[in-house]
C-alpha cells in the first residue's frame, strides 16, 4: 500500500478535502482510512511506531478531550451577566441538556445532568472528531478477538456502557436501598400472585440489566464503526478516480448520525436511570404532568 | 458447495433481509409520527424528538447485520 501511502502525503500538502490513505487490512478484509498517528507509526516505524499503534486511542482520547475543555474553559473564563457570543453557545448548550434531563427525570434530575451531558457532549465529539480528515473516531474502536472468527470486539463503547451500567445499578441501590433495589429486581411482589412469580421475574429482570450494556454499546460502535468504513470505501473509489469527493455526501449522514447516536446513547441512560427511581405511584409518566394535569383541570 | 460460496450467496441476501425488515419498521414509525405530526402540529418538535430515537434504535437492529457481514466478508478467501 504504498502508493496510497505517498498519495496521502502529496494530498496533505494539497490539503484535499477528505483524502487520505486507505489501508485494506488483509487480516480483516475491512477498509480503514489512516490518521495521523498511524501515518506517523508507519513512517517512523520500530518500537516507536509500534509505541504510537499500541497508545494510538489515547492519543486521540487526550485530544477530544482537550478539545472539549479548551472551549468550555474558554466560554467560562470571565463569566459576565450579559453573556458573549462563546460563554451564550456555551450556555445554551447545557440549559438544553439540563432541560433535556430533567423533562425525563423531573426537577430533581438536576443531580444527574452532570453525568449524562458531559457523556452526550463527550460522545458527540468523539464520533465528530472521526469526521476530520486524519483522525479517528474512538468509538469505531475494536479489537479483533483471536481465533477463527475475527470478531471486532468494541472497546471504547463498551466502556461507556459499562460507566452507565454500574451508575444506574448505584443511583438504584442507593435511592431504594438494597431491599428495595431487590424488591424492584424481583418485580416488586405485592399479592400472592406477585411472589410466586418473583423467583421468575428475578432472572427475566436481571437479564433485561444486563442486556442493557450490551445493547448500548453494539448500537454505537456498528453505527459510527459502519459510517466510517462507509466513507473509506468511497475513499478509497475517488482515489482510483482522480480524486472526486465521492464521500462528501456520506460525511454529512455521518454528522447527522453522530449527534443522532449521542442522543440515543444519552437518552437511553436517561431512561434506564428514569426505571431506576421509585416510582410514585400518583405519577405514572415523568415529564407530561404538566399537560396531563392542564387537561385534568381543563376536562 | 464450499463454505466461502455458501457466504458469498448468503451474505447479501442476509444484509437485504434486515434492510427490508428495518425499513418496514421505520416506515411505520415514521407515518404514524407524520400522523401525529398533522393532528397537533405545534406538539412537531417533540414527535420529531421521539422519532429520531426510535428510528436510531430501529436502524440499530440493520447495523448489527451490517457487522457481521463486513466480519465474515473477510473469510471469503
């Protein structure tokens, strides 16, 4: 492949839109588009370059990171009454994402819009970031399992899923106590029809938990994993083809996914930590009340 | 019939199963938000809400299938 490594270097300087090195990994038979890193690992080579591969998500986890910070530090450095245009943006981001939990959880959701917008907001520039010409998106990140199957197991997804897993099981033992948490496990068995039901609804329940984390964490890696092989593909087309943006259009279905993907991840969260607070049983359903007691009165 | 023509043949009928079965969901989840969208169009902007999420989770189910095409695609030779 090093024809498409050198096309990738005379585009750098050209900086064409979207160009770069696509490397057919034969193992895998997958395409992947280069970043940087890796660009860097294959030119250096040795036991730096293979220093780069090995630390190559952490690189890029740093940089979001930095990223993300760097603007919400900007937009907070001197906090005036009447906002400027970066410290508004920043703002509004989070009043829509605060608006956006507690219309689930209710006022008293306030506690957990720290957890679940810093994951929104952390996701959705992750899988943005993989967007820009010679990076990667961690969470398109797998490893691929030994053996005769090459399985791609997703790493920074399932993470994510496994953050979300253990917080709602804690925010569940913790806001009803480990009976109640039981009792809520078991189906919560309040007549004789309900108890001899539990030892049933029990494992039903512990499965329906522990899906979750796996549901959550395959939905993002195939989504934003199979856009972005989607857009190698087309890569890898207009390099053959006198370098036609094939993939311009398929970058934008990938931005409307991305932020598509963050949304679900961060409301499906949302829900399950909703299911995890007691019920009261006058409130069926979080967040209509306000209509549903305009209509009481009104009806 | 060796293993690698039996993947060849199956691997995009199974792809094309899935896409048929998810765009028969989405479109149902779609009309019936359009629906709900003409009885009270001031409510668009949340049905719209509720609409993302749940056509994100219907495409989930194709994408999963889309995986392990790209999987076992690399087993033909």
């Amino acid at each position: 492949m090093n024809f498409f490594v050198s096309v990738a270097h005379a585009s750098e300087e050209a900086a064409h839109e979207g160009a770069g090195a696509v490397h057919a990994a034969h193992k895998e038979g997958v395409q992947h588009l280069a970043n940087f890193v890796t660009l860097i690992a294959d030119a250096l080579g040795g036991p730096v370059g293979e220093f780069l591969r090995t630390t190559e998500n952490l690189i890029f986890t740093v940089l979001t990171i930095g990223v993300l910070c760097l603007i919400f530090y900007l937009g907070s450095r001197r906090i005036t009454l009447v906002p400027g245009r970066l410290q508004a943006a920043c703002e509004g981001v989070v009043e829509g994402l605060n608006g956006f939990v507690c219309g689930i959880l209710g006022p008293e959701g306030r506690t957990y819009t720290p957890f679940l917008g810093t994951m929104f907001l952390y996701i959705w520039a992750m899988n943005l970031i993989g967007l820009v010409p010679l990076m990667k998106s961690n969470t398109a990140n797998s490893i691929t399992l030994p053996g005769p199957v090459p399985l791609p197991v997703p790493t920074t997804t399932v993470a994510l899923a496994l953050i979300v897993f253990v917080v709602v099981q804690a925010i569940g033992i913790r806001k009803q106590g480990i009976t109640g948490y039981l009792d809520h496990m078991a189906g919560s068995p309040r007549d004789a029809f309900g108890w001899v039901m539990a030892p049933l609804m029990f494992p039903i329940h512990l499965i329906g938990e522990l899906a979750k984390p796996f549901s959550l964490t395959f939905r993002l890696f195939c989504n934003i994993m199979g856009g972005h092989i989607l857009v190698a593909v087309f890569v890898g087309m207009a390099v053959g083809a006198a370098f036609i943006p094939f993939q311009a259009p398929f970058l934008l279905f990938e931005i409307a996914t991305s932020t598509i993907q963050a949304f679900v991840f961060t409301l499906l969260s949302t829900v399950y930590i909703a299911m995890m607070l007691p019920h009261d049983p006058k409130h069926e359903e979080h967040g209509s009340e306000g209509s549903r007691h305009a209509q009481v009165n009104h009806g | 019939m060796t293993y690698q023509t039996a993947l060849a043949i199956f691997l995009p009928v199974a792809l094309a199963f899935a896409a048929f079965g998810s765009a028969l969901g989405l479109g149902k989840a779609v009309s019936s938000a359009m629906e709900a969208t003409a009885r009270q169009p001031e409510a668009s902007g949340k049905i719209l809400v509720n609409m993302m999420a749940g056509c994100a989770l219907i495409e989930a189910l194709t994408l999963y299938v889309l995986i392990v095409v790209f999987v076992l695609s690399g087993k033909i030779s």
